[in-house]
C-alpha cells in the first residue's frame, strides 16, 4: 500500500495528471521504464518542497513530509514539517478519490494539496518541545542550538524532514512512535509520539517529543549524519539511513591505481582527503583558485558542509566565535572533530520505546 501511495504523491507539479501505459507501446525503445495501469496525481507540495517520507499508517492514514519549502510561501507552508492527510483512509475507502488537478494559481502552488481531505501538520521545525528544545534542532552538549554558530550549513537545520516510520504502541495503531528523519549535518532523527482518535483525527504530543541526536546515546556514537532514507526492521524498529556522499577516496572516473601509478593525487583526489581541513566545504575554491586549468571536481566535496557545526555538537571548543563577526575562518578545530568512519551508516533504534538520556 505504501508503495501505490507514493507513487500517486506529486513531488512536482510538471506532467499530466495521469499515465495509462504498457511496455508493449513504446517500439523505439526497448527496456524503456513503463508503467501497467493508471498513476493518478493524489498531493502537490509547497512551492520549493519535496514530497518525501510517505508512510501509511496501520489505520490507513497516509504521513508525509514538507522538506525545505519555500520561505516565501504563506504560514505554515513556509517551514519544514511533517504531517498527515486527514479525511481520507487508504483501504477503507477504496483508495479512491477525484484526481487532483496541476497548481497553476500562485495560492496552490504555496501549499500542500491533496485530493481528499485536507494535509494537517503534526510539527513544523522550532516547534517547542520536550526539555524546552526545538523541534528539529541539534545542541551542544552545553545546551546551545548548534546553528547559533558560525560554519557552513548543509540545508537549515530542522528544515529538511525526510523519511517518517511509525512504531505502533498498540494493537490498533492508532497510538505510536513517528520517527522522522532530518537530513542536516550535524544530522537528527526525531521521535515524536501521535495518537488518532475515533473521528480519525491525528494529535501529536511535543511535549514527550525528544530530539534523539541531543541524547547520551546517539552523542557517544558520534552522533549521525544527513539522514535521509530510513525503513522499519522486520522486528519494528526504525532504521534511519546516512546519505553520505563526502566518503570518495577518488574522484569521477579514476581509481585509486591512478593515484600509486602516478604518484601524485592531483587530479584525482575525492572528497575524504579533505574532511578534517578547516572550512571543508570550500576546498573547491581553493583546488580552483591554486590549480587553475588543472583544477579537477572534488567528488562530494559539497557534502563537507556542516562539519563544523558538528564538530560544536560533539563539544569542540569553538573558534573564531568570540569577536562577534561570527565568521568561518581557516583557524582548525581541536579535539572533537567528527570522525569519518562513525558516519555513512544505517543506524537502528532497536527499542524504539526507550526513555533516552538526554545531555
């Protein structure tokens, strides 16, 4: 079910709003991808957002995420945040419902639309929480927001919801844990209590909500790192996947033999040379700039960002911080700088129902 429901989610608002094709069709291109039957358009998300993170409830309820939207779109379409369709139940009503048509007023498109119902959020990002935190949003282990700090941003942080798994808490599933990934660097995974009632409406309860990258558990690992897939285990657990592209050793098409055989790793470097370098996300520039027409593309290099912020989340002891030009310099940070190896995995929330200690 989940499946069919993402596919009928409206990512974008280009191309028609249905798709009846058979492999048989199409005789200029073999293998060519096809789809059996009919694609109906069931949602559109905000201008500038991505529909990610579909997930459907036991009880039939379709969950999924506004990732970076706008900020030019209207209250509450402007922040990221994830939410649930209301009125309409997939399976119970058939999985039927009025195709929902292209947005093409400036009002349809600063919204999330869909075709029964209305999409009612559950958080939105600095929503407060739990231990008086916001939803979303990393600290250090002294209590600060991690983005009150200078250092190169991958996306804001709280602003890029992802995947959504819900662990039912009993037997109807109409109570559980959701567990929404946020793809940032330092990364987060959130876990946030919800609950439907008879009428089919959907509540969450902030208050116990917990941002688990603040937790002793999650900060002795290293804490995590752009989380972006995820999926439930086969014993119902939440597994948030890593998306870490700053790991290359190499770059683009050549090996690491290129390297030994030439001696050299110019030209060829990819994005893990430079990981502890201060101010990683700019080595481009500076490969650019010193190497000119010999310059070559750093392979991930872009995915660097953020290291800083979450060197500060580990407890670094941050620099250039104190003058109040809050600028990032090539000054290197000490002791507490994040270890390439303790990212790019898929981590386990092997009890999902676990009371964490937070700080």
């Amino acid at each position: 079910m989940a499946t069919s429901v993402a596919a009928s989610l409206g990512a974008s608002v280009a191309g028609r709003a249905t798709a009846d094709h058979n492999e048989d069709d199409d005789e200029n291109t073999p293998l060519a991808p096809a789809v059996k039957g009919k694609i109906e358009r069931f949602a559109t998300t905000a201008f500038g957002a991505e529909v990610t993170g579909p997930f459907v409830t036991p009880t039939g309820t379709l969950i999924f995420s506004l990732q970076h939207p706008s900020r030019e779109n209207p209250d509450p379409f402007n922040k990221g945040g994830v939410g649930y369709v209301k009125g309409h139940t997939f399976g119970e009503d058939g999985d039927s419902f009025d195709e929902l048509t292209i947005p093409t007023t400036n009002e349809e498109q600063g919204r999330v639309r869909v075709a029964n119902g209305d999409y009612e959020l559950l958080a939105s990002e600095d929503d407060n929480i739990g231990d008086n935190e916001d939803y979303g949003i990393p600290i250090t282990p002294e209590g600060l927001r991690v983005d009150e700090f200078a250092g190169t941003r991958y996306f804001d942080l709280g602003f890029t919801q992802d995947m959504n798994q819900f662990v039912a808490t009993n037997d109807a599933g109409t109570e559980g844990l959701l567990f929404t990934n946020i793809e940032t660097s330092p990364g987060n995974v959130v876990r946030m209590p919800i609950s439907q009632d008879e009428d089919g409406t959907w509540s969450s309860d902030l208050e116990n909500t917990i941002n688990l990258s603040n937790t002793e558990e999650l900060r002795s690992i290293g804490g995590t790192r752009i989380n972006c897939y995820g999926d439930l285990s086969p014993w119902n657990t939440a597994l948030s996947a890593e998306e870490e592209y700053a790991h290359p050793r190499v770059s683009n098409t050549a090996t690491v033999s290129d390297i030994v055989e030439d001696g050299t790793g110019v030209g060829h470097r990819g994005a893990a040379h430079f990981w502890n370098r201060p101010n990683p996300s700019e080595i481009q520039e500076a490969i650019d700039d010193y190497y000119g027409d010999a310059a070559w593309e750093v392979q991930g290099a872009f995915a660097l960002s953020g290291l800083e912020l979450h060197a500060y989340y580990l407890g670094a002891d941050p620099v250039d911080q104190d003058d109040g030009s809050l600028e990032n310099t090539l000054t290197p940070i000490g002791e507490g700088y994040p270890n390439p190896y303790r990212t790019g995995y898929i981590v386990d929330f092997r009890e999902p129902e676990a009371e964490p200690h937070n700080r």
